[in-house]
C-alpha cells in the first residue's frame, strides 16, 4: 500500500498535534500493510493436461506441428524440465500422486479407474478409488487460509465421497468419476455434467468453460491466497475439435509428406499394432490449441487481477501422448511408446514451473522430477508442515538452480493397458533406465543421455548394473507392497520378483 505524499501549511497548536497523530497512524499503516504483502504465501495455479505428450508443445519440440504460443511463452517466463515424469503411464495413479505426494503403488491405485484388462495372466489387484484417509494438497494448503478451486477431470473415486468438494476444494466444476468428457455432447454444450451447477450454452467449448470459471475463481479471490488446479478433460479422447481450428489444421496437414504410422511391439490381442511417428492429425491439433488458448485465458486474469507476481504456475501433464491406440494421434518421437507405456514416451511429460523471485526466465533443467514433487513443493510454498509420509521432493533447490538429493525413481505398472502397454515395472538412476517385464521377468537396460529413444538395449553389456538396479527397485516393491500379476484359470504361474 503506497501513501501519496503532500504538504500541509497549518499554524501549530492542538490540531497540528492531530495532525502528526494521523500522520504517525498512517505511517504504522502502511508498514502493517507492507508486511501483510510480504508475509502472504503465493498463490498456485496448476495445469493438468490429459494424454498431453512431451513433444506436443512446441516449447519441447521445435517442429511440432501444434501451435501452442502461450504454453511456450510461460516455458520462457519459468523453468522448463527436459526430465519431468509423470508417476504412472496411465491417468488415475498419476492424478493420485499428484494430490498426495505418493507413488500410487502404495494403495494399489496402479491402473486407471477401473482398468482390469487381462492378458496372458490376470492384472494386479485394483483400488480404485483415492482412499479418504489420504491428505490431499488441498486440505493441505487448505489448513494456512487458502480459497482452493477445482475444475475439470478428476477420476479418483466412483462416488461423491471422493469427489473434489470433499478432499479439500471449496469449488468443484466438472469434477466426478469418470475419466473423459463422456456426458452431453461431449466438449462442446450442453455438457450435463452433474458437477458443473450452472450448464453453459449450446456449443460452448469445454476448454473454454473451464478456463472461464478458473479466471473467475482468481478475480474474485485475488485478496487472499488461492489455489487453482485447472484439470482440464483435453486432450482426451473423444478426438473432436472446435471446428474453425481443425479446418485450418487440415491445411497445415496437407503441406506434410511422410510415413504416418510404424509397427509396434504385439503385446496382446490378435490385430497389428501401430503407432504413430508423424505428427499431423488435424482434429487433435485444433484440441491441443483450443487447450493452449484456454491456459493463455488463466493467465491473463492472473495479470488483470494483479497478483501475476506472486502466483506460482505450474504446468504438466498426467501420462504420455495417446500413440498406439484410440486413433493414435500424436507422435512422441523420438520418445518410445506412449500412453500405457512403460517407455519414455508413456511417463516423460511437460513440465514447467514459474515460481516469481525463485526461478530464472528462459531456464532449462534436465533433473529428473515426478508428480510426485507436487505435493510437497506446493506445500512448503504455503508453508504447511508436511507431518505424514511421502516419497516425493521439495523443488525449491532445482527451482533455484541447484539438484535434488535422490537417488531414484520408480514405476510400476502390473496391468495389460488399452493401449497395448506392457506389464513392467521401472527404475533411473541418472542417466541409466531398467525396465523388468512382469510376464516373464526379462529385464532392459538404456542409457538415456545417449539413447532417449530407448533403442539400444546394452543390458548384456552391463550386468553388475542390472544387477545392482534389479536389486534396488526389487527392494522399493516391498516397500511400497507391490502386487503383480495374478494366475488365470488354466495358464501357467506368472513371474515373480
């Protein structure tokens, strides 16, 4: 609070005595005021986008064929991680690790809800549900006097106990059990969503709502700390985009020679596999920039509302690009695999982190993160004492430049995905990924500074270290309590760790 400064030309006596005192209050005024404004936490604003891969932004990938101009202008403002994770190669697990801070093995929340595909063995035992006992980040942040704001995919629970109105968030819009914009007609109104109160227009775009009732949230709660967790139902499956951008899409396309789609690995099922390995689907295109502009919307409010410099934005997705199935429209070349996938292209994602007086514009840091982090990053931005177990990090040293003390992280993954992914679990250690197959225990070893890619198995060539990492991430199983794949009726015992 500033005090405009002015003269007074008064004779001395009882009222120039009043005056000083007011003169004295208002000074005390404006030094409580200050300290109020540096004493407040930031506020956070975080950005889940579904099925978003890594190349799909055009700040990760200079010849994306999505246009995404805000995304890559809050990549430039902040911190962007060529090494970000996400906790599980599929949606549920990861949006559990994001809210709790753990990996979601630890409550067998390891496939999306309720994903029980079998294949030549039965999938590991499914929660399907967050548990109720979990503290959410925002009953976390919740505790120091923040307003918290919901919108868009939840998928943590199959009814309205574990909805977002009862894990912390004083506003829910669109969040419930399933996994998709599935309702009305889809993303675009009427939606008839039961967690969306107030329906919106006929041919009101889904990204758009959610990005309108996110800014709203900000301008109305811009005096006091707030969090936003923007969880937006793009770029999911049903592929349908608003019409104006996927004609132009189509134009862009048409100028793009090459081979669309490779073979893939056979996993399971009887027909070929394909996955894609140039990006030009035209439909998805226009989702990821109707997402892109929905962002830029937030944003924007977060600079008419003022409180730009003291918000924290966080940026990332919840597994890898969808390139194997569902009409595979993205590429994540030269990631391997994609959603469902175990590979770099399933679990690699976006992430970006402005934190304002923290990190530097226009930095780029290649230290492993996960979704994970979330929790405890946020947490300790709004000063909340974390009293409970989680396996994940405070990234305030990475955001200021430095490293995490960490040695590992890890993956599991006991389930046949819709997309053709394989049972398996994971561990890096710096630069060096092993990947252990649950169907017969066979194990993979990549060194990903010299083969991002995955392409080169060098696990012969290096027996010690598979030795060493086998050992590790068997050890983080029992830790976690791991399950794995079960015996079906008439099939031999599967492979046990």
């Amino acid at each position: 609070m500033k005090f405009q400064s002015f003269e007074i030309t008064v004779w001395r006596g009882p009222v120039w005595s009043l005056v000083l005192a007011c003169l004295g209050v208002a000074n005390v005024m404006s030094q409580d005021a200050t300290a109020a404004e540096e004493t407040r936490p930031p506020n956070v604003v975080v950005f889940l986008v579904d099925d978003l891969g890594y190349m799909d932004i055009g700040a990760n990938n200079e010849n994306c064929f999505y246009e995404t101009p805000n995304v890559d202008a809050l990549a430039k403002s902040g911190v962007r991680f060529t090494d970000g994770y996400a906790a599980n190669p599929v949606c549920s697990p990861t949006r559990y690790s994001l809210m709790t801070g753990k990996y979601p093995t630890r409550v067998d929340a390891t496939n999306f809800f309720s994903g029980k595909r079998g294949g030549k063995f039965a999938p590991a035992p499914l929660n399907d549900h967050m548990p109720l006992k979990e503290t959410t980040i925002a009953q976390a942040v919740k505790s120091k006097g923040y307003a918290t704001f919901f919108a868009g995919k939840w998928h943590l629970g199959e009814s309205e106990e574990y909805y977002p109105q009862n894990r912390g968030f004083d506003v829910n819009i669109g969040g419930h059990r399933i996994g998709g914009p599935y309702t009305g007609k889809r993303y675009f109104a009427p939606f008839e969503n039961p967690q969306m109160a107030v329906e919106s227009p006929a041919g009101d775009h889904l990204p758009d709502r959610l990005a309108r009732d996110t800014a709203k949230f900000i301008a109305d709660n811009k005096d006091q700390p707030f969090f936003a967790y923007l969880s937006f139902y793009s770029v999911h499956t049903p592929l349908m985009g608003r019409p104006d951008l996927v004609e132009k899409y189509k134009a862009k396309a048409a100028s793009i020679a090459g081979e669309e789609f490779g073979d893939e690995e056979q996993i399971f099922g009887d027909k070929p596999r394909r996955v894609r390995v140039l990006q030009k689907h035209a439909v998805y295109a226009a989702m990821v920039e109707a997402m892109d502009e929905a962002v830029g919307k937030v944003l924007q409010q977060l600079k008419t509302s003022g409180v730009e410099d003291n918000t924290i934005v966080i940026f990332t997705s919840d597994n890898g690009g969808l390139s194997t199935s569902e009409g595979s429209p993205t590429s994540n070349l030269p990631l391997r695999g994609g959603k469902g996938w175990v590979y770099e292209g399933g679990i690699r994602e976006p992430w970006i982190i402005r934190y304002p007086g923290i990190t530097t514009a226009g930095s780029v840091c290649d230290e492993p993160i996960c979704s994970i982090d979330l929790f405890p990053t946020v947490a300790a931005a709004a000063g909340v004492l974390v009293q409970h177990p989680i396996d994940g990090r405070d990234l305030l040293p990475v955001l200021k430049g430095g490293s995490l003390d960490r040695t590992a992280l890890f993956w599991h993954y006991p389930h046949y995905s819709n997309q053709g992914g394989i049972p398996a679990g994971a561990i890096r250690e710096g630069d060096w990924k092993l990947i252990e197959r649950y169907e017969d225990g066979s194990v993979q070893l990549y060194n990903l500074r010299e083969d991002v890619g995955e392409q080169n198995d060098i696990a012969s060539r290096h027996p010690e270290r598979v030795q060493e990492m086998r050992e590790r991430l068997h050890a983080w199983y029992k830790t976690v309590d791991a399950k794995f794949l079960q015996k079906k009726p008439g099939s031999p015992e599967p492979w046990r760790p």
